[in-house]
C-alpha cells in the first residue's frame, strides 16, 4: 500500500456516502488529529472520490489542511467501491469495549484530557441501592408481545422498545 501526499482540493466527497458524521463527531476527530496527529490516511479512486473517511476529510478542511495522505483503491471494481465503503463503517459499529481494560488505560493516561473523546473515567455500571423507586420493575413477559409491538429497534444489538 503507498501513501501519497495530494491536494485537499483534489478530493471529492462520495455523494452517496451512507456514514452520518454529525458536527460533534467531526469536532472529536478534529480534536484527535491536532492531539496525536493525521495518521490514517483517507482512501480514494483513480478519480479521487473518498471510497472512506469522509470525517477525516471534513475534519482536516475544517482545520485548514492543505495536503493530506491518501491511498488509492485502484484495484477495487466500481462495485467493490461501494460495497468497501459500507462494510468498512459498518464494521467499525460492530464492536464492543472489554471497560474493565479501558478503566485501566484510563488511569494509564491521566494527563490526557479522554472526555472530549465521550471516555470517562469510572465507567461505573452498577444499579445503586435498592429504593422503592427503583425497584417497581418486573420482568416482562415476552410471551405477550411480538415484533410488531415495538416502535423502535436498535440497529446495532436489536433491543426493541416503545416511547413510554
């Protein structure tokens, strides 16, 4: 793989990139990039059309770049173009965090300000005591409700729910 240097003015954002990159997200990338730097490069085609990393890209406008890494995907069909561009964000969604480990490394860079990155030191899961008020819950018969029962799904671990 061979990274060049290119013009940011070169590249052109894929119209029909799928990732929702939101303005916090940028800012969070932006953050990483003048903490650590720019090291990972955005993937292009043959005609400079981001393939990914379309939220680098905007964070590295937003920051005044000039030039930026690239690597070119040349080797990739039209159609393997697009389908690399969804499986690759979609991969990254689909991952957990072991939080005993990120506890640790939290404590392992305490001089690092992580907040802005939504890490937060003490990630601390526990129910608290056992009040009247939080312990009117029952266990739901699931036997009373089927699919159609629910507003809404989580994409990601397909926990159902109403409004309520």
């Amino acid at each position: 793989m061979k990274i060049e240097k290119i013009s940011i003015n070169a590249l052109k954002p894929y119209e029909n990139n799928a990732k929702v990159h939101t303005e916090k997200q940028i800012g969070q990338i932006k953050k990483s990039i003048q903490e650590f730097g720019n090291n990972d490069p955005i993937a292009i085609d043959e005609n400079n059309v981001i393939i990914e990393g379309h939220g680098r890209y905007q964070a590295l406008k937003e920051l005044n770049y000039e030039e930026i890494d690239v690597i070119k995907l040349i080797h990739l069909t039209n159609e393997q173009k697009k389908a690399y561009s969804l499986v690759h964000n979609k991969l990254t969604m689909n991952t957990g965090f072991d939080l005993d480990k990120i506890n640790i490394e939290l404590e392992n860079i305490k001089n690092i300000d992580m907040s802005e990155f939504d890490f937060n030191i003490n990630l601390d899961f526990s129910f608290g005591e056992d009040t009247e008020e939080n312990t009117k819950n029952a266990e739901l018969d699931t036997e009373n409700f089927d699919d159609g029962s629910f507003k809404h799904e989580c994409p990601r671990c397909k926990f159902k729910w109403n409004d309520e």
